[in-house]
C-alpha cells in the first residue's frame, strides 16, 4: 500500500466509486494515560455497502470512532473516512457521516420533527432544506403521525427510529450506527435490521454497524470487521466466512437411528450430530443416496442442507470447536487482512 | 403492462402511461448548498436566543422571560409618566433602578441560563452537536452570544423605552442631546452588566444537568453574595460625628441647648457615615457591586449601592475581568471535558 | 426439588394488569422467557425473585413462597437488567461483600470460585467503574452464583458482551443448567435463546401465550401453514408433483428456489423424497423457513 491513503490537502473529496474503501486505517494507535492502549496498529481498509464491527470492547470501539470522525487525536497511525485525512479533513468528514450513538441522546420535551430538522440546521442545512429532509427522513425510517408528539412519549423502538433519522438528514455517505438494535424486542430489532439493510441497499449509503450480536451481522452485513485488544482480527466478506462445507446436514422428525444405519449401509460414513445427521458430501450422488435412503425409510425429512462455516466461529478459542465436528480435519484459517 | 420504478439511491425512475404515473419517493440525495461552521454557529445561536426566551417551547416558558421583561420596563414607564407631568427625569441611565434591576437579572438567569445548557447536558445530546461539522469550542461560544444578547435586551431596552419616554416630552434639540450624551454611558454600563451576569450564569448553569441543581446554585451565588456585600458595606462604614452650623428659618424657635453661633446659626452635631478603606474594598465580594464599582472608577455619577471606590477603582476593573476570564475558562474547560461519543 | 411455580398468578397496579393468570412450571435446565416490551416479563420475574407480591395466585420456589420470605435467597440468585453494582467497589470487593450477605461459612473462598467461574480473576482488583458493560454483566452474575444456587435468574444477561464473552456465559449457562440447576432466562436475542433453552415460556400482554419446545409449539400451530424452501435439480417439476397432493396447499417459484406451503406438515415431509425420487429430481435443499424461534415467536405475539 504505498499509494497515498487520502486526496491531498485542498482537494475535494466525496463519492467514493467502486475502489476506494469508505474507512482506512493504517497502523493506528491510540493510547492513554494508564496505560490503557485503546488501538494497536490497528489496519483495516472497509469497503461500500454494509459492513459490520465487531467484537471491539467498549473503549476500542468508541475510540475508533471519535478519531474517524476527526475528534481525537491518535497516538500514531493514520486514519481516513470517505478519502479525506481524519485529522486534516475532520470537518468535512462529519458533514458526510452521520452517527447514531449507543446511548439515550435525545431530548423528552421536544417533537422528533422539531429535533431532527434543528440537528439538520446543525449538519449546514439552509432553514428550508433542513425542514424537508427532515421530513424525508422521518418518513424513510417508519415515523408518521408520531413525529409531532414530544420525543418523551415515544417507545423505545420509535426512539431509535429518530436517533437514525437524524443521522440521515445530512444526506451522509457514511453512516456509522453503534449497537442499533440494543433495548429493542425481536419485532423491533425486525423491522430495524430491515430498515437498515434497505438503506444499504436502495439509498446508496455505506454503512458500518458497531454490534455484538453475530447473528444480526450475519443477516444484513456485506462484511466484516472483527477488532479484538485494539488489533484487526479479522476482516472479510461474510460470504467467505460463511462458506458452505462439503459436509451435508439431515434432520429427520422422527428414525434418526434407521437413517444412520440406512446412510453406513450405503457407505457414507454417516455420524450423528445433535438432533440430525451429517455425512460428507463427495459429489451430487451424496444428495442422491441420501434422497433414496429417506425414501426408502418413509421417514419424515425436515432439513436437508450443506454445512455453513459461521461467524461465530472466529471466537471460538478451540479451532475445529465442539460446535462443527466435521468428518476429516479442517485447518484453522490465519487471520488475514481483507 | 409491467412497471418498472428502478429507484436506486434516488435516480428518477418516473413511471407513466396516459392512464397513470407513479412517482418516485425514494430516497433523495441532498445536493443544495451546505453552508459553513460561521452559519451553523449563528443558526445555533438564534436557537438558543429564542430558548432563552422561551420562544417555540410552549406557554409555560415564556412565563419568566415575559414577567421579568414587563417588570423591568416598569420604571421607564413611570419615568415617562412623571416627566409628562413635567417634572425632573426619575430614573437615571447608569443605575437605572438598580435594586430592581439586579433581582430580575438574578430571576432571568437563574431560570433561564439551565434553558440554554442544562437541558442539553441532562439529555446527553452533544454527541449529536459534536459529530457534525462544528468544533467543541463553537457550542459554548454559540451559547455564550445568545444569552450574553438574551441578558442584553433585557437591560438596555428598558434603557432605550427611558430615553425615548424622555425625549419624547423635551422641545430643544440641546435638551434632546443632553439625553443622548447621558444614555450612552448607561449602555456600556448595561452591556457589562450584560456580559459578565450571562457568563457567570452560563458557567454556574453549565456545571449540572439538573435544572433545580442550576437554576438554584445561580440564585444562591447572586442572592449571597449580593446580600453580603451590602452588610459588609453597611458594617464597614464607620461613624463619624461632624459639627455642623444649622440657620433656622426665620420666626422658627431656636433649637434647645444648641451653642449660638456666628450670624444667627447654631451648632450640631451630626453623625454621618463615612466609608473605610475596607468599605471601599468589600464591593468585589458580589458581581454587582463589582459592576458598580466599575462605573464609578469609569466616572459614573449617580449614587449606586458602592459608596465610592477611594483609589481602588483599578482593582474593581481588574475583578471584572477576573470574574469574566473565569466563567469563560470554567464553560471552556466543561465542554473540553463533556461528551463522550 | 427447586422448581419455580406459578398458580393462577395476576398481579395488577390500579387499572393495569401487568401480569394475567399465569400458572406455569419451570423445572430444571435452561428455559428462556420471552415477551414483547411491556408485556409483563419483568413482573414475573420480580414475583419469583420476591421483589413483588402476587395480587392473586402463588408463586413458590421449590414449594415455598417468594413474597416475604428472605429464606428464598439461599435457593435463588438474580441477575437483574439495570446496573446493580456499587461502582466504587472492585469487583472481588462486590462479591465477597454478597458473599458476607448471604452469611456463607467461606466467604473469600466463595467468592474466588465465583469470580473464576465468570473469567474476571485478572479483573478483580479494579474498581466496578472502569468496568466494560459486559465486565459488569459478569460480576453480576459472579454476585449472584457466589451462594451456588439452585436457581437463577437472568434479566438480559448478555446486555453489552462482545462476541467471545456471549459464547463464555452460554457455555457456562448451558453447564449449569445440565448440573440440574434451574435456570430462568429473559432475553430478547432469540438466537441465543434458540440455543441456549430447551423450553421458553413466551408471555404477551401480562398471559402465557405458549410453553414448552418451540418445535412443538410450531407443530401446534396447525392453521398456519408450514412453509418450505426446497432447492432441487428442477423446481418446477417437483414443484407441480407437490402442488398435486393434498398435504401441501401453494407452491412459489422464488429466486431462491420452490418456496412451498405445507397444511400438513407431517405428511410432506414424509412424501417429499420419495416424490422426487419418482421423477429423478435431485435434492439439494430443504429448509424449514418458518420453525425458528424468531418465526415462532413472531407468530404468538401477533395472534
């Protein structure tokens, strides 16, 4: 990487096109008196679309983001959002990112159109374009007749609805969300993972998603980020960390003993595993003799599919954990830099 | 027929036959003007302004803006009132009414500086403020100008309403500049009075998110030290007893057991008070009095609640700007501290 | 035997039932409470864990009331949802000082174990407010083993742990609920639920809507169709051998294969293969879509 990581000083800077990553970071550090080291070295490049951060405990990750945003200094290292210099370019760099932070932010006594177009004066908006967006974002992210009543009253999920509309309402082209779904029961997190997810997709905005939940990363992320002690641990799409196997997974309501018995007869080497079988998988003709065997049986098939590697997997301290005994060994992957 | 909308990050993907249209409402790109930190600090600014006077909050928050503003105005209405009736101007411009003027400052401020600052603090909305394109110091500063302009309406309107009560009823145009001359000095004293209650009382109100916690240690600071000072005052001065010649008007009886003296007078004793050099000092316990200190070195002449500052007039100026320089230093160092993303 | 009972339980405050008419049992393992916001799942836990008293109905723990009954103590420990912790002691500090509270014979020694149990041995000495969210979650838990209960109560536990700490106190969880243990879990990240309890108790608007295994509970719900995604050699085809038996009411083609509709779930599933094997259709894929916890629950919270 020996291209310069941002545009030079007076340049301007904004789309980011296919190639260049939305956040970049070259050896950053970031230490306290302590001594506590928040970043070591960290380097990570992320791409457009919707990318996933995870495992950073809370001073990493808070860290990393006040200095992306050009509000701390780091110890060393470099550091770049959107192509521009976070130290150099902080202004401009908040002007295009917006931030919905982790914790309760807003005010009780006033309206959610009244916050989010004042927060829009806030991100340089004229008086008029801050009201419409306003407006927009309200409406984009589900809030209808509600956003003239005092953000006091509002429920939990409605709250993180307007702490994301007031991010939008700058039009970003980065948006960081810090645990969106905390506090918010499995409809609300539903309809927020959704929510999310059509922004990556139809609004043109990259996303980066600070959360602990894997499973939720794994349902509308592109990528991943994994920071562990201030290091890069590792950064990949999911699809690569969730690779299917050549290991076939089948579940049977009821005659699991029979099926493992039928599948041994037929030479696949079957073994069991929780409530399903696995064998593994050498060639379509697995899915053919297992077909036949369930057939044959008249058993009751309630899933058939090949092994995915997880995310979860990543911290798991023991490679080739209890949770995935695959038949034949499996090398652990090295830690790689995406 | 099948339509396509093809909405992707805002493109217009209008669909339409003679039949029907339909629009598209995705997702829009803003690509107007952006304007910069100067603007987002005045829109932030007139903000807080109308905070400070309970604009766009509801009823109940104009109450004390409102109560304090018609009080305050009181004596350039009775002013006008007396000067219609052709008699002198009441109330001067540099004092105006100067124990009035310092409870419906000490009222303002304490209720509404936690407006400004202590609403936003106990909701932890800075983050918000600080991950856009302003700079950590640009909050306090936006803050400071409205309420210094909120405090400073306050004061010198009432002042302007006095002059404009007076000229109004004078005829020569030597009388009207006379008013004139006399009214500037006033303003400047309005305008410290302006600037160092709303830095004070920002500062004071900046310390907690809790409006009771606020809107109480501001009043308290004032009120005390406002009291303390006129006791010490009143203690320090010490008694002085002077002979004086007294010529009773004619008819009237003499004065019992009065030695005579030249020319038909006679003697009395009168017992005056006389400042110390401590009176002269304990002035800068309170910021008002402090403020008056200022004037009078400044060659303020109307009588105020200092009874003259001797030779320490400097030292008045300096405590001024002590008093500044902290308030300032002490909102600096809070929002240094405060947000943490 | 510590099994937690609920009998009939109601509890109201003036006009607002918060918790309606409740009898359930939660025996030894793993059983995850689940609700929407506000549908009473705090209550019942404040009702076993004491705190609160029954308007109606009894709650008991291994047999004895909770309400006013500190015995209850020795037998239950509870990790509540808010920030419970003196943050200006450290962290061995807290749990030993409950330790002493629960007046153990062995309080050091306790609360040694304890601390180890949850991994903060190396964070012990520090005081509670340079803790990380899910630091504190630990030692909260540490507090509430340290008299080794039999029952244990978790209020979103897992509130603010990153990734490796979450997989730490499920395999704990999942250990001490195989030792016999009774273990009450109210969370709202069902995938975690999914793997951690064997049964949840699923309460909406103050009524337990359903008990039990969540596979069955789906089983139950026969009106709703089951629904399928089968990826084969060719959809169509298997898709219209489907469509022609009984057990099976629509068939989709969809970009990630035939998503088919299935009123009687028992018998496609045992039709299924043996269909496609008549026509030499090979199969690739079968997935239940609407069998997990997230669809179960979904579907009680919404009738």
């Amino acid at each position: 990487m020996s291209a310069p990581l941002t545009a030079r000083a007076g340049e301007p800077f904004a789309e980011p096109d296919r190639g260049t990553p939305v956040i970049e970071t070259r050896a950053l550090t970031k230490r306290y008196p302590g001594p506590v080291t928040a970043l070591d070295a960290l380097t990570v490049r992320v791409e457009p679309g919707i990318t996933g951060l995870v495992g950073a405990n809370g001073a990493g990750k808070s860290t990393l983001i006040k200095i992306l945003l050009g509000l701390l200094e780091p110890t060393g290292g470099q550091a770049a959002v959107l192509g521009g210099d976070c130290q150099r370019d902080g202004e401009r760099i908040r002007a295009l990112t917006g931030y919905m932070p982790e914790h309760d932010c807003l005010p009780p006594d006033v309206t959610a159109t009244e916050f989010v177009t004042h927060l829009g004066r806030m991100s340089g908006l004229p008086p008029t374009a801050a009201k419409e967006r306003a407006a927009e974002s309200l409406r984009h992210v589900g809030l209808y007749e509600e956003r003239y009543r005092q953000i006091g009253t509002y429920s939990t999920g409605m709250k993180q609805r307007v702490k994301l509309a007031q991010a939008l309402v700058g039009d970003p082209r980065l948006l960081l969300l810090d645990e969106p779904t905390v506090g918010l029961d499995p409809a609300g997190r539903g309809s927020m993972l959704e929510l999310i997810a059509r922004i990556g997709a139809e609004f043109g905005i990259s996303i980066v998603v600070a959360s602990h939940l894997l499973g939720e990363i794994e349902r509308i992320c592109d990528h991943l980020v994994a920071i562990e002690a201030g290091r890069l641990l590792r950064a990949d799409t999911i699809t690569s960390m969730t690779q299917a196997s050549q290991v076939l997974l089948i579940e049977v309501d009821e005659g699991t003993d029979r099926l493992l018995a039928e599948l041994a007869r037929r030479g696949l080497e079957p073994r069991a595993y929780e409530r399903a079988v696995l064998v593994r998988l050498d060639g379509d003709e697995t899915y053919d003799a297992v077909r036949d065997a369930v057939a044959d049986l008249g058993l009751p098939l309630n899933r058939l599919e090949q092994r995915r590697r997880r995310v979860e997997e990543l911290f798991r301290d023991t490679q080739g954990s209890q949770d995935d005994p695959m038949p034949g060994s499996q090398t652990p992957e090295a830690s790689h830099v995406g | 027929m099948s339509v396509d909308q093809g909405s992707r990050g805002g493109s217009s993907g209008l669909a339409s036959t003679e039949a029907g249209v339909i629009h598209d409402i995705g997702y829009r790109r803003y690509t107007g003007r952006r304007l910069g930190r100067a603007q987002i600090i005045r829109a932030l600014f007139w903000h807080s302004l109308r905070s400070a006077y309970g604009l766009g909050r509801g009823a109940k928050a104009k109450i004390v803006p409102v109560f304090t503003f018609v009080i305050m105005c009181l004596p350039a209405i009775v002013n006008a009132v007396v000067i219609a009736r052709g008699q002198p101007r009441l109330v001067p411009y540099d004092t105006y009414a100067n124990q009035l003027r310092v409870v419906v400052m000490i009222i303002f401020i304490a209720a509404q500086a936690p407006e400004l600052v202590s609403r936003d603090l106990r909701s932890h909305v800075l983050p918000l403020y600080f991950c856009r394109p302003l700079r950590r110091m640009d909050y306090p500063v936006a803050k400071l100008a409205a309420f210094i302009t909120a405090c400073l309406a306050l004061i010198e309107i009432p002042l302007l309403l006095l002059y404009v009560g007076t000229v109004a009823q004078v005829h020569s145009g030597s009388a009207v500049w006379a008013q004139t001359r006399a009214l500037i000095p006033g303003l400047l004293v309005g305008l410290m009075w302006a600037v160092l209650l709303a830095a004070i009382g920002l500062a004071l109100a900046s310390m907690s998110g809790r409006r009771a916690y606020a809107t109480g240690s501001i009043a308290i600071y004032f009120f005390l030290t406002w009291i303390l000072s006129g006791i010490l005052i009143a203690v320090t001065q010490r008694n002085v007893m002077r002979t004086v010649l007294i010529k009773p008007p004619p008819g009237a009886p003499a004065p019992p057991g009065a030695p005579a003296g030249p020319g038909g007078t006679f003697q009395a004793h009168v017992i005056t008070q006389v400042p110390t050099t401590a009176t002269h000092l304990v002035g800068l316990v309170s910021p008002f009095t402090t403020l008056d200190g200022v004037r009078q070195w400044l060659g303020g002449t109307s009588t105020g609640p200092v009874p003259g500052v001797g030779s320490y007039g400097a030292l008045y100026g300096a405590m001024l700007l002590v008093l500044i320089a902290a308030s300032l230093g002490g909102l600096a160092s809070r929002y240094r501290k405060a947000s943490t993303l | 035997m510590s099994d937690i009972e609920l009998r009939s339980v109601s509890r109201w405050y003036g006009n607002v039932v918060a918790v309606n008419d409740i009898t359930m049992t939660v025996g030894e393992g793993v059983t995850g409470l689940l609700g929407p916001n506000g549908a009473g799942k705090s209550t019942v836990l404040h009702l076993i864990a004491g705190f609160l008293a029954p308007s109606r109905g009894e709650v008991t723990v291994g047999g004895r009331p909770t309400w006013r009954n500190p015995g209850i103590y020795r037998t239950v420990g509870l990790v509540p949802e808010r920030d419970s912790v003196y943050a200006f002691l450290t962290g061995a500090e807290f749990v030993l000082a409950t330790a002493k509270l629960h007046e153990l014979a062995d309080p050091a020694g306790a609360a040694s174990r304890a601390i180890a149990i949850v991994d903060m041995a190396e964070a012990q000495d520090r005081r509670i407010s340079t803790y990380s969210k899910g630091m504190r979650q630990r030692i909260k838990v540490a507090a509430a083993l340290v008299h080794d209960p039999q029952v244990l109560l978790l209020d979103e536990p897992f509130n603010g742990m990153d990734p490796r700490q979450r997989l730490h106190m499920m395999d704990l969880l999942t250990r001490l609920g195989a030792e016999g243990r009774t273990i009450l879990l109210s969370s709202h990240i069902l995938e975690e639920v999914e793997q951690l309890a064997d049964t949840i108790q699923v309460i909406v608007s103050g009524r337990l809507a359903a008990s039990g295994d969540f596979r069955a509970i789906r089983r139950l719900m026969t009106s709703r169709p089951h629904v399928f995604l089968v990826r084969s050699s060719d959809d169509r085809l298997l898709g219209s051998a489907l469509i022609g038996r009984p057990a099976v009411t629509g068939v989709e083609l969809t970009t990630g294969g035939l998503q088919v509709r299935a009123s009687d779930f028992g018998a496609f599933s045992r039709e299924l293969a043996g269909l496609a094997r008549d026509r030499s259709i090979r199969l690739r894929e079968l997935l239940p879509e609407d069998e997990s916890l997230e669809s179960v629950f979904a579907y009680l919270v919404e009738s």
